[in-house]
C-alpha cells in the first residue's frame, strides 16, 4: 500500500462525480488515487497512464451515485500503471469501443466502428499477428453491429487516417469518451456493470504492458548458471538439473 503523505487529511474521501477541491468534498476516482499514491491532490496524478486515468474519470462520473461506491475497489490496481509503451493507450480504446460498439446508438456505433479499425492497424504496427483474444473480441463486437462495420470499412478506404502520435492521443481519447457515453446512455439494462468491466479489463490491459516493460527492462540471460555453482570449470549437478527445468 502506498505511504500517504505527512501532511494528508485525516480521513476517506467519498466516491462522487466531477472534481473536488479537497478531500473533505469528496472524490472523483483519480483525485482518490492520488490521495491513495501520497500524490499533490490531483485528477490527473502521475502514477497513472493518460488514458486509463481519462477512461476511470469517465466511469467514474458515468455511473450511478449509487453504484459508484462498487468502484473504490479498484482503485489500488491504478497506482503505478503507467508506461511509455504506446500499445498501451491503443489497447485501452480498444477494450472500449468493443464493449460500447454492440449496444450504443448508430450514430456512436459509426465512430467507434471506425475508431476500432484505426486503432488495430495502428496497434499492428507494433504487434503481429496480434493477440488471439483481442481479435476474438473485435470480432464478436463487429458481428452485433455488421452495418457499422461495412460503413466504417468504406470510410476508412476512402480517408486516410493520420498516423502522427499526437492524432493517435486524440483518436484514442474521443474513443474512449464516445464508448463510456455510448454505454452510459444505451437503451440497455446494466449500464454501471458494464462500466465498471469495461475499467477493470482496462486495467488489466494496462497492468500486462506494464509486467512486460519491467521484464524486458531485467531480462533472465538464457541458460544462464546460478551463481557459485561451478567447480573446478563445471557446473555442479544441481545448476544443470535447474537449467535443465527451465528449458
């Protein structure tokens, strides 16, 4: 658990929507992360990706004041998500627009339809073939809206999609904005579950970007030998048994 800061108030913001000054008016999920990290007062502390801060604000404000509270939980898991790997923001829209796409208005389901395959030809620049699960889950989305997804391939062969970072960031953020309000305001019971799903996988998202970042940046040398572990130029039998494992 983070250590809070000296000068952090004595007491437990309450979940509530938009910001708030301090802690004693309440809490948008962020501003409570920060709280939680032992950050300056903030909705938009540095412990957390862009994106996936933008995506829990818009959860957060989206859902019920009643059901907000079933939020709190994740908050934690938002700590320390962070990463300059730039699937990261791209995964998260992703993870959005699939769950909007099948239950928001047509108007919604156009932009996200085209959100979606900008964003995987983008994503597919640095993965290949791409992840097996992601793939299944645009697929399953576009098959309950395959109107959408025939106009949204028509556009997109028609009009070029700019390629620079900074329209990436824009892209992904209307995304993740149009998917939250298509959710939110659908003609569809369970709303605030699947807003709260939506954050959760997003997280999850987030959190393996992260875990393979940390693995790359401290690599396990292959085959390698535990230190202290040879004699007289061998390596004892134990390390061989243990390399043997490994491999």
């Amino acid at each position: 658990m983070p250590v809070l800061q000296k000068n952090s108030p004595d007491l437990v913001p309450v979940l509530s929507a938009g910001r708030h000054r301090n802690p004693r008016k309440g809490a948008c999920f962020m501003e409570f992360a920060s709280y939680l990290a032992g950050e300056r007062w903030s909705d938009h502390p540095a412990c957390t990706l862009p994106a996936l801060a933008f995506l829990a604000r818009m959860v957060n404000d989206c859902t019920s004041d009643r059901e907000r509270s079933r939020l709190a939980e994740l908050i934690p898991s938002v700590i320390g998500m962070t990463t300059s790997d730039p699937r990261a923001e791209l995964l998260i829209a992703l993870r959005a627009a699939t769950a909007a796409l099948p239950i928001a208005s047509e108007e919604r389901q156009r932009a996200l339809a085209v959100g979606i395959l900008g964003t995987q030809a983008k994503l597919a620049e640095f993965e290949a073939p791409g992840d097996p699960d992601l793939l299944a889950r645009i697929s399953a989305a576009f098959a309950q809206a395959p109107f959408a997804e025939r106009w949204a391939r028509d556009f997109v062969s028609e009009n070029r999609i700019d390629p620079r970072q900074r329209a990436i960031a824009r892209m992904t953020e209307s995304i993740i904005r149009t998917s939250v309000l298509g959710i939110a305001q659908a003609c569809s019971p369970g709303a605030n579950e699947r807003l709260r799903e939506l954050l959760k996988g997003a997280i999850e998202d987030c959190r393996k970007i992260v875990a393979e970042g940390m693995t790359q940046a401290n690599p396990v040398p292959p085959n390698s030998v535990p230190p202290n572990s040879i004699e007289d130029g061998f390596p004892r039998a134990g390390a061989l048994q243990l390399e043997e494992s490994v491999k």
